[in-house]
C-alpha cells in the first residue's frame, strides 16, 4: 500500500458568508474578516482546544456539582447552538448521517433520566443524568457540524492534539514543581488537572493518534512535523509517569491500529522511534528514583528530584526537536518508489506482529507454561482478595487490583433481584448501593469498569441500550473511513432470497481512495476507540474533559457519513424567513438546550439555597432558615440536605415533632444513605427515644457497615438502650 503523502489535499467546501449579494463576484479578503474566512482552521483548533482545557480544569475529576455544572452548561448550550446552526444552514436532501446514532445517544440519556424513578440514590442520578444530557449535546454538536463544514477536519484533530498536549504538559510541569499542586497528596502518580491519574494517562493516549497523523502527513508544514515528535513525547511520558496500565493498553491498541490501517506508516515508525526511545530514557530513570516513583516522599525531597526530572526533560525535548527536523527534511527531499514503501511497511507491520507472538513465546518458556501463565494471570484479574498493587511502576508487571472487587460488587448488585437485573440501582447508584456489600473500607464512587458499572446502574436495559449505541457508531465509523467490507453482504443475501439462487454475485463497493481526509477521519476514530477501550476498563465517562474529548472525536465521525457524498457548505437561507421550517428547527433545538441548561443548573442552585439556610441557622434566624430550606426542597426535591437543614431549622424552633417527621421524609427519599438513619437517630436519641435511636443506628449499619461514624453511634445507642453489643 502506498504511502499517502503524495495524495493532494481534496477538502469539501467549508461553511462560509458571502461578501457581496452578487454571486458571481469574488470575495476579498478585508482585514481580520478576511484572514479569518482565508485560514479557518488556526482559530477553530485554538478555540476547540482552549474549550478542552477549560472543562479538564473547571471541572477536574467531576466529583463536585461546584466544578461540573458550569462546564454542563456550557457544553449544552454550544452543542445546541451547532445542531441549531446546522439545521438552519444545511442545505440539499443529503441524508441525515449519524442520525441513528444520535438518536441511541438520547434513548440512553433518557433511560439516565427515567432511572431517577427507582434509583436508590435519586440525587446522583439526576446528576448523572446532566452530565449524560451535557455529554449528548457535545455529541451531537459535533456531528452537526460536520455537515456543513466537514473540510474542518484538521481543526478538529489540530484541537484535540492542542489539548492534550497542553494538560500533559501541565501535568509534568506539577511534576517537576510539585508545589504547584497546591494541597501536598504526597502521591507519585500524575494527578493534575483531573486529580485522577487513570485521567491523565486518557488524555495523553487522545492525543496520540492525531499527533502521528501531525507528523506522519507531508502536506503540513514542515516547522509541525518537527514539533510533533517532542509532543509526542511529552504524551507518552505523560502516559507513563500515571502509572496507568489501562492507558498503557490503549496506547498499545490505537498505535497498532494507527500503522495497521493508515498508510504512513514509514514516517510515522521514525517519529514514533525517536518520541519512544527518549520516552523510555525519561520512564527508566524516573522509575528508578524514589523522589519520584514512591509515595509519601517529603515535599522537599520531590522537589528536588522534580526540577532533576525538568532538566531530564528539557534535554530530552531539545533532542526530540531535532530529530524531528532531521526526519522532517529527509522526507521532504526525496521519497521511495511505492514498491520500496510498501515492502519496508509490510515489515512494518510483522514486526508489530512478532510483539504478541514474542510475549506468548515468553509465556510458553516460564515455569507456569504458556496455559498455566495465562490462567494465572486471569485468576490475579479476576480474585477479588488478590493482593493490590501499589502506586509505583511496580504496577505495569502486575495483573491484579481493587478493581477486581469493584466489578464484583457491581455484578452483585446487578444480580440481587429481577428488578436489578433488568434496570439495575438507578444512574449513578453504586456508590450508595456497594455500602452495603462491600467488605473493606475503600470508599469507591464507581465500579471502574462501563460494563459492570452499567450493568449495576441500569441493568440489562441500559446495557442493551449501551451496546446498540456502540453498533451504531461502529457502523458509521466504518461507512465514514470507507472500512467496511468491500462486498455487500447484506444486499447479496436479500438478492439470494428473492432469486432463490445463492450462485447471485455479490454487489461490491467502488474501492476508495486514500485522500487526505479519509487518513484524518481514521485518526479522528482511533481517538475516539481509545477513549472507549480505556472506558470499558476503567470507568472515566464521569471525567468531563476526558470524555467530551473522545464524543466530540467520534460525533464528528459519525454524522460525516461516506467519502463519496460530501455535504454542501453550509449557508443562511435569503431571506431568512423564507425557510419558516428550517428556522422552527433551529428555534426548537434552541429552546431544548436553554431548558436542559435551566435542568443542569437546578441541584446547584439548590445547594447554594441550602447553603444560605445553613448560614441562617448560624445566625440563629432559625423561621428565615427553615424558609430557605424549604425553597431548597422544592427546588430539587431529590436531595436530602434540604430536609436535614429544615429539621435542624424546625428543632431550633422547639418544633421536634415536625423535624421528626421530616428526617422521617430523608429516610424514605433516601433508605440506601445511612446518614438519613443517623441524623433520624440523633434526634430520636435526644428526644428520650433510646429504643428508636437503636433501631435507626442499626439500619445505619446495615446500609453502611464499614463507615466508623454508623459504628460508633451503634455502639452508644446500645450502651444507652442497655442491649448488648454482638
């Protein structure tokens, strides 16, 4: 297969504004204006990769409505005004590409939003069920606007790898500075900015693709190319110095992908090497110096071996750039005959081949044998009572982790009953729900895994829902890079029905050309299979930065549909209200997002009340707080925070019975929390009632029994009632 570089660039008109109402005259370019219309794509990577950055920052690790509702917001109304602007401008019959998909995408946050009915934790699911509703707007945004300028291609990937790089390269700068953490965690792994190291090591693996793609091209410019082999470095390191060995393993997945299917491979291999080679320089001696590689090491002694590690760094980027430069002028002099390039990529690609078989080899020749190896391995994966590696590099050699025990909690929960197995706990609920299986202390808010995760959530409805959306997207994904099967098999097998006669030849697709923006659309569906693979061993849907990176990769894909049907720029109607349907479409997708922005906001909003009632209390205006809560309640009456801050409110009031009944109403709303048993027991406990005390203590304990707050209440209750402790 030849290389691609030779390919010229063959881009779809993209959206643009007429300068003049005469058709036929041409645009000139006129100041900011102009430039900006001639060179779309450095303004649209910036603003795409500023948008990146500003929701990994915002919002972190996602754990805090403080941090996500903001970046929710935001990305429902952008992903609303690009549907909007696709269904007013879009033009001609072309058929509705990603639809599908699109539509499956809203099915599940709709069962998100219905699980609410019978979570266990009703709150979180409402707050999963925003972030699901945000997560569709990105999506969909994405794939509107490919239909009407699909030439942004490159801005798309230029944005991602932006991005990528940008907060790897934040996350080893807070590495070589640890001070600028800001709270002293003490721990080796990358944290920063998801303070989430699984996080870290996804970002970098979403930049990977785009950043061979950045180097291996020969139509970029030249200054790129040399650039891409230090950023690529920076990913890697990145990557490594998480400790992540599900990014390690997506890695492995969208690089072999990469050179399997793209046909650049030469070039890519060399930057490849050069990134790797320095890459492996900097992860040994990081690994090897316990500054950086243990935890609990003093602030002073990390800083130390942090500002080694900068320097280490330094060198080696300045290495990497020339390198790059080096390769970037080999292969702008001069290139191979198509037979020679395709003869060294074949090699290629057997040695990617010899990779598995050299680790099943190794695997045969140990003591265990090949089987014997395997199933140990399988058996360290999958034993929940397996011993836990630690934060260290230690971890890459090591099969077994907690997760483990998080899976096999979440299959517990999913399997507890017929109503679990078919709908699961609700969105978001096996955090509240694990409290009450799990056998350590581990305070785990998600199985870290998206089928054990789903399965627990929303059961086999929500898995099915799940991986519907998954064929979907694969097929579009395929239908797009022009990767399905040659042969029509579909249409040859309703051909043999109606002729009863199988010898009917099978219709076969028009091969397609490796243009430049079949190879971006691939890098564009690699990024988002790296995303999903890291998903489907580790749970990060509930990182906003990490995910939107992935959905906006694989929006943009789908609703591109195939190479040979292009869409049409995009242009306003004239006049506007002409196209009264279109601009109906427009207005209603519109009004969907502020409403589901108005949605997003509430908890928030309703914490913020809450807060003030709080405040209330502390200046003993007890009738001023009480009023505030209730406004919280009505607000989001999902929460329990609202009730607990009425009966505190109702108790400074002399009126017990009230905030009895209104624990009482917490308890009901949330029977899997054990703090609605504890705040009811208190008050039961300083009302005289011992017995009632007890017996909310030990529902407490039955819904959380690792938790030492439920265990010493237990303990006093028990001591008070007179009972004996078991």
């Amino acid at each position: 297969m030849s290389s691609l570089a030779d390919a010229p660039e063959n881009e779809p008109a993209e959206l643009t504004s007429p300068a003049s109402d005469d058709a036929g005259a041409p645009v000139r370019a006129q100041g900011l204006r102009g430039r900006l219309a001639a060179h779309p794509d450095p303004p649209l990577t910036l603003a795409l990769a500023a948008l990146i950055v500003a929701v990994s920052f915002v919002s972190g690790g996602g754990s805090s409505l403080d941090s996500t509702t903001g970046p929710e917001i935001a990305l429902t109304v952008i992903g609303s005004l690009c549907v909007a602007l696709a269904a007013l401008t879009a033009t001609g019959s072309r058929r509705l590409w990603g639809g599908m998909t699109v539509l499956l995408f809203g099915a599940l946050t709709a069962l998100t939003a219905i699980s609410i009915s019978w979570s266990v934790a009703p709150s979180d699911s409402w707050a999963a069920a925003n972030l699901t509703l945000a997560y569709l707007a990105a999506f969909a945004g994405a794939a509107a606007l490919v239909r009407i300028a699909a030439g942004r291609w490159t801005a798309i990937i230029g944005g991602i790898v932006l991005a990528a790089l940008a907060l790897s390269g934040w996350a080893l700068l807070v590495k070589v500075f640890p001070s600028l953490e800001g709270v002293d965690t003490g721990t080796a792994r990358l944290r920063a900015p998801f303070d989430y190291w699984n996080a870290v090591g996804l970002m970098a693996v979403l930049g990977i693709p785009g950043c061979l793609w950045v180097g291996a091209r020969r139509d970029g410019h030249a200054a790129l190319r040399a650039l891409s082999v230090p950023a690529l470095t920076v990913l890697l390191t990145a990557m490594l110095l998480a400790y992540s060995r599900g990014a390690l393993l997506s890695t492995l997945l969208v690089v072999v992908l990469w050179f399997a299917i793209v046909p650049l491979r030469l070039r890519g291999a060399a930057m490849l090497l050069a990134a790797g080679v320095c890459t492996a320089i900097v992860g040994l001696w990081s690994f090897g110096n316990d500054g950086l590689a243990r935890d609990g090491v003093p602030l002073d002694v990390r800083a130390d071996a942090g500002h080694d590690l900068g320097l280490l760094l330094l060198t080696v980027l300045i290495v990497t750039f020339i390198a790059g430069l080096a390769l970037a002028f080999s292969t702008s002099r001069g290139q191979w005959s198509p037979q020679r390039r395709q003869t060294v990529g074949a090699v290629l690609l057997v040695l990617v081949a010899l990779v598995p078989i050299a680790g099943v080899g190794k695997l045969a020749l140990s003591d265990r044998g090949l089987t014997g190896s395997i199933s140990d391995r399988w058996h360290e994966l999958t034993d929940p009572n397996a011993q836990q590696p630690g934060n260290d590099p230690g971890r890459f050699t090591s099969a077994g982790g907690v997760r483990a025990r998080y899976w096999d909690d979440a299959f517990k929960l999913w399997k507890y009953n017929s109503n679990t197995r078919w709908a699961g706990v609700g969105a978001d609920g096996y955090r509240s729900a694990r409290r009450a299986l799990q056998r350590d202390r581990l305070r785990a808010g998600h199985a870290h895994g998206y089928v054990p995760q789903t399965l627990a959530d929303l059961g086999l409805v929500g898995l099915g829902v799940n991986l519907l959306l998954l064929a979907a997207w694969l097929t579009a994904a395929l239908r797009a890079t022009a990767l399905l099967p040659r042969r029509r098999y579909g249409a040859w097998a309703l051909a043999a029905i109606g002729a009863r006669d199988t010898r009917v030849p099978a219709p076969r697709r028009p091969a397609q050309e490796w243009t430049p923006e079949r190879i971006g659309l691939v890098t564009l569906a690699l990024t988002a299979v790296g995303f999903g693979f890291h998903s489907a061993v580790d749970w990060t849907w509930f990182i906003p930065g990490t995910a939107i990176t992935g959905l906006i990769a694989a929006g943009w894909v789908a609703g591109r549909g195939p190479l040979a049907d292009p869409p049409p720029p995009g242009r306003l109607p004239r006049p506007l209200l002409a196209a009264r349907g279109r601009l109906l479409a427009a207005l209603a997708v519109l009004v969907a997002g502020l409403i589901g922005a108005w949605t997003i906001w509430q908890p928030l909003h309703a914490m913020n009340v809450n807060d003030d009632a709080l405040a209330l209390l502390d200046a003993n205006r007890a009738p001023q707080a009480a009023a505030k809560a209730r406004d919280a309640h009505k607000i989001n009456p999902l929460a329990v925070e609202p009730l607990f801050a009425l009966s505190e409110a109702l108790v400074a009031q002399g009126r017990a019975e009230e905030a009895l009944r209104t624990l009482q109403q917490a308890v009901e709303l949330q029977p899997a929390n054990a703090q609605t048993w504890l705040n009811l027991g208190r008050l039961e406990a300083d009302q005289g009632d011992a017995q009632g005390a007890l017996r909310a203590y030990e529902a407490a304990v039955f819904v959380d029994p690792w938790n030492p707050a439920t265990q010493l209440a237990l303990m006093q209750a028990q001591a008070s009632a007179g009972a004996t402790a078991p």
